[in-house]
C-alpha cells in the first residue's frame, strides 16, 4: 500500500487530494497548522484508518517514510497570503526544502504544487510553461509569486543535482466545495453574496477575464501526472521539446470576464437579492491571465471536463449547507 | 564608535567595504565562510584592534549588536553560483532571513546588496529600479537570479511590516583588486589569459555589451546611501515618485561590447602574447545590460568617477603582484 505525505492536508486542494488517495486505496498523513487550512474539511476522514492527522507547520522540518510527497501547504488566496507575508514567502520556501530534505532522504517522488501567479501580470496570453513570466519583487502580492518561483528554482535544482523525481504543477483559478468561505477569492465571495443578499462587488469594470477550473479535472490531472513512471515521463517531455524538469499548466482554459461569472451566479441563484457594484482595481491585479494547457493534453490525455455551470451548481450546493 | 556587520566580509566587494568602513572608524565585524571569499582579501586587516573576523556561514543563524548590517555574503559570479545552485540559493534566501531576524532584534539599519541579475536578461534598456525584470524560473542562472529577487521581496516585507530600515542596492557588473582569479568573471578572465598569453575567449560575437564599474565608485554610493538619515532619504525618493522600500541601481552606465573590452585590455598590456578567440554563447546569457542610474544620481548626488582605463589599469596591476 502507497504511503504518501500531502502538506496543507486541511487545506481546499490537500483535503480533495487526502479523500481522492484514501478512495485509491493509499495511506494518507495530512499534515497541516491550520492556518488556513480548515478542521472541517477533514473531519470526515478522521476516523479512517488509513487517514493520519499531523497537526505541523510546513516551514519546521518534519520526518516520516512516504513513497510519494504531495506538496500543497501555502495561503494560496491574496487576502490570507497578504496577511502575513513573511510567513507566506516562508511557508513556500522552508517547505519546499523541508520535501526536499525528507525526498532526498527517502527518496520520495514529489510533487509541488505551483501557481499561475508565477507568471505575474503575463504579457503573453495564453502562458505556456515556456514564459518567464512579468512579476512585481516589491508588491502587495510578491510574497507569493516570488517565492512560489523560489520554490520551483529549488525543484528544479534538487532534480537537476540530486536525481529527485520531482513534479510540478502550474494551477490556475480552481474552484469547488472546501473553499473557504471568506479567503477573498472571487468565486466565493460571488456565491456567498449572492446567497446573502449583499451587493457583488466587482473591481476595476469587472471586465478583466479569469478562467476557472473544478477542483475534480485538476485532481484528475495530478493522478494521471503521479501515475506515470518517470522514464516515460521524461521521454514524452522530450518529444515536446521540454528538456526541463517536469512543469505542466493545469487550468482550464475558457475564459470568461469577471463581470459575466458575476452574472452566471446570479443565474444559478434566482432568488437572490443581490446587485452588482464597481470597485477600484487593487494593486498588482492581473488583467487577463489564461493557462496554455497544450503540454497536459499531450502528455496526460488530459482535459478539463466539468463545465462552469456544473461546477458552480456544486459549489453553491456547498455553501449552501454551509454554516 | 559604529558597530558594523558585514557578511561576506572576506569577499570582493565585502573585503572593500571592511577596508572602507575600518578607515571611516567603524569597529568592523567581518563574517565569512570562505565559500568563495578569500583569506588574503583581509589579510592586512587581521590584527587590527577594530576588526574581528567570525568564520561563519550565513545561513545559520548568528548573533551579536550591530548599528548596521552590509548583507554582501552570496557566491555571485555565474561559475561559483552554479556550482553548488541549492547552497547559492540557501545564501541568498536564508542570509537575509538571518540578517532580517538580527537585524529586528537589535533594530539594526541593513544594506542589502542586490543585483541587476535581477532584471534577467531584460526586455527594456536600460533598466530603471522600476523594470520587473525578464527572469527564467528553471535555467542553469536561475538560482542566483530567484534567489536574490525572493530575497529583495524579504527586504520589501521586512521594511513594510517590521518598520526596518533597509535599504537595497542593485549592483551592476562591477571590477577591480580582491576580485577572484578564477571565478569566470569577463574582466578577471581576460586580464588572467592577457597576462599568460593564453587566448581571450569570448563567447558569441563579442558584441554584447555590459557596462562596469570600478569598485571604489560603489563603495562611495554605498557610504552616500547609508549616510542618509531615513526620514530625508524616504522624503528624497517620494519626490522622486518612489513609494516602495529604497532600492537604487548602483553601476556604471558608459556601455562596451565584450569584444572592444578585449581589445582595450590588450592595448593596456601591450607585451600581451595573447589571441581573441570565439566560443558558444551560454544558455540565457544577457545579451545586454546597462543601469538607469538617474535615481542614486537624485539621491546620493552620486555618479561613477573612475573611467574604465584607470579601473583597468589598477586591476592589471593587482594581477601583475597577484601570486
């Protein structure tokens, strides 16, 4: 049985990560210091006995055998990120090197999860793994792109000069049920408004565009990733003249103007009371940004199959009986 | 009587500063782990009542009370950096943390010396402080260049969310004694081959261009900036519609091609047996860089004062005794 580690276990992805490698029959330990991970989102895997709980921080080094290292511990939403942006850089730094001490040790295959923030405010759409990316050192938001770029410098590094089997993934804006409720991240704030009657709040005119993904296509993507042995791996890369360590783009890549998804809410929720208002445009705040997905289709066979309209479906569900 | 610290006080620039501060009266702490400093930098310096030199490494935590911190210590020539990239890395990132949590302790006034690797391999020329930079997350420079902009980003969160003073300077191409025989920099290489008679090598056409300064010019902008009280120095860079942490480009911007530098070098030695000869270019090699230095201009009322020639001829001259 497949022992595995996931950082930020608690966390909106680590815990659909924890419950999708408990299905697949794996050993899990979750760690996570609940900073903005959440007890709720695993109570329903305490219990299970192939589930450990480690309540630990991801910047202090932390020991175990693990055949596989999910590495998905960071504030992720700009509201916890910026909260205490030391912390964020350090989360993403130590962490990354905390994996990559206990990797190197037992040789465990990692993967780290990345973010489309490395790319900053791109100036290519839409951004392959090839651009270098457009990123502030000195903003509101740096805390996070850079050290999320810091902590793939490190990947590729340890695999380049110690032979770790490392992983990475870029994700963009992924959605669903265990978000939290007040990170500040468009889709949640949207529904919960909505669901509340507040005003929705839009910045800027709301016509800058995102693209969202359901957390179940960017799981299904990370398993198709992990599943595949290393050598064939490369070899794919290769052939799609990736020479690098292994980076792949995860998001899905329709588009659609903050404005509109405001809008699709309101749709989906009929009964609400809620306006649309404007709101200036914060610090640093991407225009555009939309994932190039090319080099997962290739590789994994891989494509985004939840529709918005689904997935928001679900996750109003989830706030619904949220309490 | 100020007490300073400087880290990597054994090394080029940091040997200088040593020197410098020593003359000014400064009681000098001198930390090092001779990773790529060098004993007889400071040789002359060992015994004087006003320095102590601490063998160290500066990702390690260390203590003591200090007026003021120079934060020098990083490999910073692309062969010593990419020799060890995850110890380079560790460095950058980790040193400031250290220098950032004495500094907070002891509410030292930090120089942190950083470098127009952070602009990459730039898209815009030349570069103000204000440029984001053109940085390759995954190449083989990318350990130095991440890591010295993460460490830029601790600099900007201490500075905002402790109240540090710190103060941040973009080192360009710089020159002069104590600089390393062998660490692969462009002036040290060519003076070393022009000396021997080997053949100066120069990789690609020759014609991109860099700008250098003399290292005494630098050591001058430093004492400039770190002589500024705060409150004239945050109020000189507001006028100059400056609102972030103080970060000034410190270089020289007279532009040379690689070639005609080569050729100057072997006017200024004239006994030189020695042939120009043509390599590959390295992988993400700038092909251009040169400072916008209109900002240290405004605030430090500071400009370069040493042309090349005279900073070429007392370079030549270190080499000549250098045994």
């Amino acid at each position: 049985m497949k022992k595995v580690l996931i950082t930020g276990g608690a966390g909106f992805i680590g815990s659909h990560m924890s419950r999708n490698l408990l299905e697949k029959g794996y050993e899990v330990t979750s760690l996570d210091n609940f900073y903005t991970g959440n007890k709720r989102n695993i109570s329903d895997l305490i219990g299970n006995p192939n589930f450990t709980f480690l309540m630990h921080d991801v910047t202090i080094p932390f020991d175990g055998y693990f055949d596989e290292i999910y590495n998905l511990a960071c504030p992720a939403s700009s509201l916890h990120y910026q909260r205490d942006p030391i912390k964020t850089s350090k989360s993403s730094v130590l962490g990354i090197l905390n994996v990559m001490d206990l990797a190197t040790k037992t040789n465990a295959k990692v993967l780290h999860a990345s973010t489309s923030e490395i790319y900053g405010d791109p100036l290519e759409h839409p951004q392959t793994e090839r651009y270098w990316g457009n990123v502030n050192i000195l903003g509101p938001r740096s805390c996070y792109d850079e050290s999320k770029r810091m902590a793939e410098t490190f990947c590729s590094d340890y695999f380049h000069h110690h032979g770790l089997d490392v992983r990475v993934i870029r994700i963009f804006n992924t959605f669903g049920p265990n978000i939290e409720k007040n990170d500040g991240r468009v889709i949640s704030n949207f529904i919960n408004q909505a669901l509340s009657g507040e005003d929705i709040t839009l910045y800027g005119d709301g016509m800058q565009t995102r693209s969202f993904q359901y957390v179940d296509d960017l799981i299904e993507g990370i398993n198709g990733y992990m599943g595949l042995d290393q050598g064939s791996l490369n070899n794919s890369l290769k052939n799609e003249g990736w020479f690098n360590i292994p980076v792949l783009n995860l998001g899905n890549p329709s588009e659609i103007s903050i404005k509109s998804l405001a809008e699709k809410i309101l749709d989906l929720i009929p009964d609400s009371n809620s306006d649309i208002i404007f709101n200036g445009l914060p610090k640093d705040d991407p225009k555009k940004r939309r994932p190039d997905i090319t080099l997962a289709q290739k590789i994994l066979n891989w494509n985004p199959k939840i529709s918005l309209e689904e997935g928001l479906q679900k996750t109003i569900q989830y706030f619904k009986e949220f309490n």
